[in-house]
C-alpha cells in the first residue's frame, strides 16, 4: 500500500525566502508524484508532477521538485516565497494499476504555508 | 479553460436524510473520482469510476454511498442515510488517462446536523 508523510503541518517563512516543503512517499512500485495547492476555499490545484524521466520538476508558479527514489522523497521548494504562496500544499502519491490502467492519489495530510511580510 | 464543476457548493442536511453530490467532468474526460476532506485532516479516496462502473474503492465507500452518470456528462455521488462523521468537503476530479493528471473541483461541503 502506498502512503505519503509530510513533516510538519505548518511552516513559516518571510516573503522572499526560502520554501521548503517535505514529502516523502512510500510505495511498491515507481510511483507517481504531484504537489497540489489548495486556497482558502478552492479546490485543489496541480502545482507539478512527476512521472517519469528528468527527476527535477518544475510547476507553476515557481516551484520545483525532485524526485530523490534513494531517499523516497519529492520535497516542493520555491526560491524566493510571495505573500501569494500561503495556502495549503498537499505531496501525492499514485500507483497505476494493471489492467484499465486507472489509478489513484494518496493524499499527505497537507503542509500550511504561511507568508510574512 | 475547462475545469470540473461541482454543485451545490454547501449543502446541510439532517442526520438519516439522502443526499446527492453533483459534479460535471470535462467534457473530454473517461475517469472520475470523488474524495473527501474532513474538516482538519487529509483528503481521502473514495471512489474511482470508468466506462460506466466502479473501478476501485475505498473502506469508507460503504453500501451507504453510491456513484452513477446517470445522463451521460453529470457524475453524482449519492450517500443513502447521512451520519454526522459523513461532514466532509467531498471533491469531484476527473482525467482523461487513468494515469494522468486528475482536475479537481471546487468541492461541496456536506453539513450533517
């Protein structure tokens, strides 16, 4: 089975800093990976995914991530945070399935980002 | 750009009562799935749905919840007797490959009292 552990449900950071938020997966084949955002009241938005080939993804707005398979992990970084960035960041998993070939997303708890001026 | 709508966007309803969650794919789009957010804790798996028939689901998609696309473009999740621990934001995604990237919804949020 596969699941998905993301280190600390808040994180604070000033606006131009650095964003780090950590994922790491568990899963019993080569997974797929996304970063959701989720604004106050939205839906969840595709930041970037991995699939396959290059390890370094990079997403919207800024962000980036790697795919690190030693280290099972797909931590979300953004050079230089804006006010913009606060929102809830989910790290997911995805195992396809033989046969229809569908599949599904394990879904991290979420990390708050949270932006000072 | 089209993006996956979903209605009502709150919905509060009574302990025991039916409800049905109502969410439009885009158009082009043959997976659908429905998860759920409770208040405060990550977003769960409920359903997934293809070529007109559950694919795969969860341990909480008991016989209480249901899913169809009754008319061809509306994809309805339906929960018989509402209980209070069904208070949820319930999203809609949908892709056009299983694999690929799955478009959410906006999500309805189910008040049960």
């Amino acid at each position: 089975a596969q699941s998905v552990t993301q280190l600390g449900s808040h994180v604070s950071v000033s606006e131009g800093a650095l964003v780090l938020l950590r994922c790491n997966y568990s899963s019993s084949v080569p997974p797929y990976l996304f970063w959701y955002v989720q604004y106050p009241n939205q839906g969840l938005q595709l930041l970037l995914k991995y699939t396959t080939g290059a390890t370094l993804v990079k997403g919207i707005n800024g962000f980036e991530a790697e795919f690190k398979k030693s280290e099972t992990s797909f931590h979300l970084t953004k050079p230089s945070a804006h006010m913009s960035d606060a929102a809830e960041y989910f790290c997911a998993v995805s195992e396809v399935s033989t046969g229809a070939g569908y599949s599904t997303l394990t879904f991290g708890k979420g990390t708050m980002l949270l932006v000072s001026p | 750009e089209p993006e996956v709508t979903q209605t009502p966007s709150h919905q509060v309803t009574q302990m025991g009562q039916e409800v049905i969650l109502r969410c439009v794919p885009i158009s082009n789009h043959l997976y659908f799935y429905w998860y759920r957010q409770i208040l405060g804790q990550k977003v769960e798996f409920l359903v997934s749905f293809y070529n007109n028939e559950i694919s795969e689901k969860s341990e909480i998609f008991d016989d209480q919840f249901s899913v169809e696309r009754p008319d061809g473009s509306n994809f309805t999740l339906k929960i018989r007797s509402t209980k209070l621990e069904d208070s949820a934001m319930y999203f809609c995604a949908t892709s056009r490959e299983g694999p690929s990237e799955q478009f959410f919804g906006p999500g309805t949020r189910l008040t049960v009292l």
